[in-house]
C-alpha cells in the first residue's frame, strides 16, 4: 500500500526534487526548479536570447496543471522573477493572482501628475497619441481614435491635454516631435514594426502606451497594448482544455491573422498535452477523411469569419462532428447579424468585448454609440473598444501598475503584468437563436 501511495503521489503532477540553493529552488516542483533557473538567467540577458529563455520558462509552466501553477506561483518568495512568469501564466488561464506582480525590473513613474482619486484615477498633464491619421492604415486608426475620445470625453475629472500626432510618415520621428513639444505621456503608435523600433531605443524620454505587442519586451516604465491573435489561440486553448478536450480539429481561413491564431493554440495545446489532428482550409468540401482518423476528435476550432461559419456548419454534420465542443476567434462575429441566417452557428464560444454583453463606465451602449458613430458599429467596433480602453489604461496605468486587480474595460478585464504587457481577459460568448449573447458559464475566462 504503501509503494502504490508513492507512485499515485508521483504520477499526479506534483512530482518535486530536493535541491539546495535559493529558496525558490527548495522542495520545488521539477518544473518549476527548471523554470526557476531560467528565469534568474532571462534576467540578465536580452534580444533574441532572452526571448528564447522566456519561450522555455512559458512551456514548462504551460505543462502544470491548475492546481499546481497556482500553489507553486502562491510560494514563490518575494522579488523572485519566475513570480511575474507565472502570474501571467494564471491571468491567461482565468485564474486570479496570489499578490501583484513584482515591480523590480519593470515600474511606472507618474511624474508631477496630481494625486490619484479614490478609485485610481490619475491621467497625465500633456497626452500625445500616436497614430496613422492618414495614408493605408487611416482606415484602421479611425476607430481606435474616436473610442479614445469617447472615454476621454466620458471623464468628467481632470483631463489632460491631448495632441493628436500623424504616424504615416514616420513614428519615431512623430515620437520625438511629441516629446520635444512638452507631453509626458504617449499614446501609440499603432504598427508591430513601429512598436519594435521604438522599444528597440531602450530607456525612452518619455513614456509610451504602445498599441501593439513587438518582439521586445516594453522598457522600464512603458507599456504595450493589443488585440493580438495570439492571445486568442492560447484563450481557446485553455477554454477546449478546461472542458477536457484534448485533440482538436481546425479549420482556417488563409488570413495572416487567422494563422497566427491558429499557430498558437497548436503551441499551447502541445505544452498542455493536447494536439491539434488537422488544420484544414474553409473551402475543403469533405470533413468525413479527418473526422474518421484513428484517435478521433474531441472538439473544433473556427479561425473563420462568421459568413464563411455559417457554410461550414452542414459539412461538419455530415462528417458527425455536429455535436462537438466548438471555439472560433473573434471573426466569428463578421460577416453575422440576421438572427435568422445565423441561428446554424447556435452553440459556438468564441472571445469578445465585454461592452458587448455588459455595461461599461463612460460608455453608451453598443447600439447607441454605432447610432451615434459610423465608427463604432460591425468590425470597426473592436477596434473602438481598444481605443476607448488605451484611454482606461492612460488614466489607471499607476493603478494598473501597484494592484493585483484589473480594471473593468470595454475589451475585457485589463491588467498589467510585470513586464509592462496589457494582458487582457475577454468575455466569452455564443449564439443563442442566432443573437450573440454571454456565455453563462464561462464567468471565469
């Protein structure tokens, strides 16, 4: 009995080594002694190396089960770096955090601005935002900048000065004219490029909120936001895996985004124990050669606008996958809006702006702000909610920066982690009779 008590102790993930050393080595979780290790060393390096390191660290930590990431996160001591690895891990599962993130590496000054109000509220005194006002990407730029103004506009404390800078001829350069006429805090700019550029000077004059995610983590006091397709992989990720389904099947559109999205639920799967059988084009015709595979399929990943769902929907029967769990990105929403037309996508979760399905403080309603703004309404109203959040986050970054809680957005719940990263949790919702609505028990994600 007791050499069968050993081994079930074992074979239940909980697996630790002795060793001596730190305390964070003590006593540990074998992975976490791994981890623990390499997030000493990331701490001392930088560029492609540490990015390397940190893909190792996100792995290993990616392969605890719940239970375990978050004892193991709880005992980490004070000041050790593997702590702001793991909290994110957690936020990226849905799962609270035992304390804030360390500050000691990355931390952000508010300068001379006037104390904070009781709730946190404590924006710049001159507010540059970065953005292409003009040329290919307006189009884009147009409705993060009116969300922005909405939630300033909103505010009826103090509110800064703001200076709109055009991006389309240069972002760095736009960036230094902002800082040479006197703001104190940025706002962009809004391109994966222009964002690693401007991270890539290193110590920056003045602060920026970036509106993309680049390969770099933000310097010290800086910080990025994004509605990245990556985090929309690794959310449906965790979604299919905390309902038990293991092997999933996906059917993508050729869009760059769709496949980056694609790309990382196959990584976190893989780091979770799971696989993803296939990934196959919308426009395959027979589902039935895939659904028949030894190992079968336990649900389905949409990476498809929703108009192109809707046609998916009888091949999927016909193959017998009607009946599995399926998840689909945010692009599930495009393309929809007649609840009789879209009644055949019933039943499929997929990430969304939490405006869509609750209130948000200095917001109107999402049919009243797309009757007010052209702006605001079909696939232009994420990227207003993301505008309307950078302004959250302008406001509450010191907030964002000292709390373990988040703040309630239009895109999800916002919190910082301690590399200076927005990470945001979405809503989840489905169609019920064809209308979006909130999924009841996806409260947690």
């Amino acid at each position: 009995m007791l050499a069968a008590s050993l081994i079930l102790a074992l074979l239940a993930g909980c697996a630790t080594v002795q060793t001596s050393g730190t305390p964070a080595a003590r006593s540990r979780n074998e992975a976490i002694v791994q981890a623990d290790v390499l997030a000493h060393q990331a701490a001392t390096q930088g560029g492609a190396e540490r990015a390397q390191t940190e893909k190792q660290i996100e792995s290993l930590l990616a392969a605890l089960d719940d239970a375990t990431l978050q004892r193991e996160a709880a005992a980490l001591p004070a000041g050790n770096p593997l702590y702001n690895y793991a909290g994110r891990a957690l936020l990226r599962r849905g799962l609270p955090l035992p304390r804030p993130f360390e500050r000691t590496a990355w931390k952000f000054d508010a300068g001379n601005r006037p104390p904070a109000e009781s709730d946190g509220y404590r924006p710049p005194m001159k507010l540059a935002v970065l953005l292409p006002l003009s040329g290919s990407l307006a189009t884009a730029a147009a409705p993060v900048r009116d969300g922005f103004l909405t939630g300033y506009y909103g505010e009826t404390r103090r509110r800064p000065e703001v200076n709109f800078y055009d991006t389309s001829t240069g972002a760095i350069a736009a960036y230094d004219r902002a800082v040479a006429e006197g703001n104190d805090f940025l706002v962009g700019p809004l391109g994966r490029d222009e964002v690693g550029a401007l991270f890539n000077r290193g110590t920056l004059p003045v602060p920026v909120l970036a509106l993309n995610r680049a390969q770099v983590q933000p310097p010290a006091g800086n910080a990025s936001f994004s509605l990245s397709p990556e985090d929309e992989g690794i959310g449906a990720a965790e979604f299919l895996l905390d309902r038990g389904a293991r092997r999933v099947f996906v059917v993508s559109s050729e869009d760059e985004t769709q496949r980056r999205a694609v790309n990382a639920l196959r990584e976190r799967l893989a780091e979770r124990g799971g696989s993803v059988t296939d990934v196959v084009s919308e426009g395959v015709a027979d589902f039935a050669p895939f659904a028949a595979k030894e190992g079968g399929i336990d649900a389905i990943f949409l990476a498809t606008r929703g108009s192109v769902a809707r046609q998916l929907m009888p091949r999927l029967a016909l193959a017998g996958l009607a009946g599995k769990p399926r998840v689909a990105t945010s692009q599930l929403l495009s393309g929809t809006g007649k609840a009789e037309d879209d009644r055949v996508l019933d039943g499929i979760a997929f990430p969304s702006e939490s405006w869509n399905t609750r209130g948000v403080r200095g917001l109107p309603s999402p049919s009243s702000a797309a009757a007010m703004l052209p702006n605001a309404k079909g696939p232009a109203a994420r990227l207003f909610a993301f505008g309307f959040d950078a302004w959250l986050i302008t406001a509450y970054l010191e907030r964002l920066a000292t709390s373990a809680d988040g703040i309630s957005g239009a895109t999800g719940v916002l919190r910082i982690d301690g590399f200076g990263n927005v990470q945001r949790t979405p809503g989840w919702s489905t169609f019920s009779n064809g209308i979006a609505v909130p999924l009841a028990d996806a409260a947690r994600r």
